[in-house]
C-alpha cells in the first residue's frame, strides 16, 4: 500500500526546504554582488590614488628640472631674467603639447584598461554554454 497520509508531509517538507534553499541562494547571490562593487571600487580607488601620487611626484620632478634648468641657462645667457624665461618657455610648451595630446595619451589608455579589467572578472563567470556555437561544413 502506498502511504497516502504521509505524502502531503513529504511534500510540505520539500516545498519548505527547497524555499530555504532559495532564500539562501539569494542572500549569497546578493554577498557576492556586493563584494564585487566593493572590490571594482576598491580597484578604481587604487587607481585613482596611484595616479594622484604620480601626478604629484611628476609635478616635483618638473619643478626641480626647471628650476636647474634655468639656472642652467641663467649662467649660460649672463642673465637669471633670461635663463628662467627661456625655461618657462620650455615649460610652457611641455604643457601645452601634454595638453593637446591629452586623449591619446591619457584618456584612451586609461579607459581601454578600465574595460579590460572589468571584463576580466566576467571572463570567470562564463559558461560553456556563453560561447558562441560554430558548426564545421
């Protein structure tokens, strides 16, 4: 005989474990979404602070090169007036070429490394099934 009274309860106890299964399922889909933005932010504030220290550490670079340059110059014109003009002239064409090649110099590189370490991580999440189907003839 078949266990009629029984099967209700078999199926209300699978029902209710199959429900915990779900909400835990959702809760550590949810984790791990959260620890992603977490590390994609914690990336992009490292990157941030990286290019913040070697923007900084350039500038005093720029500075103690001009500053010798001039006197360079100064002593090579005769004149302190001459020798710093000449090397804010320098300078001044460094900024301006920095300024004009801004894109393909900085902007460009900088995005095109932001897409690929975003797609990086999503490389791990894919399936077999993701990739594309070719068929041979």
């Amino acid at each position: 005989m078949t266990n009629k009274p029984d099967a209700p309860s078999n199926l209300e106890e699978l029902i209710e474990n199959t429900r915990q299964l779900i909400a835990a399922y959702i809760a550590i889909q949810k984790r791990i979404a959260r620890l992603t933005v977490i590390k994609y932010a914690a990336q992009a504030g490292g990157m941030m602070l990286d290019g913040i220290v070697t923007i900084i550490l350039l500038s005093i670079v720029l500075l103690f090169s001009a500053v010798t340059g001039a006197l360079w110059l100064s002593e090579k014109t005769g004149s302190f007036t001459r020798g710093f003009g000449l090397m804010t002239l320098v300078v001044l064409a460094i900024v301006l070429l920095i300024q004009l090649f801004r894109k393909t110099l900085f902007i460009n590189p900088v995005i095109h490394r932001l897409v690929r370490r975003m797609h990086a991580g999503n490389d791990q999440l894919k399936t077999p099934d993701d990739e594309p189907h070719t068929t041979d003839y």
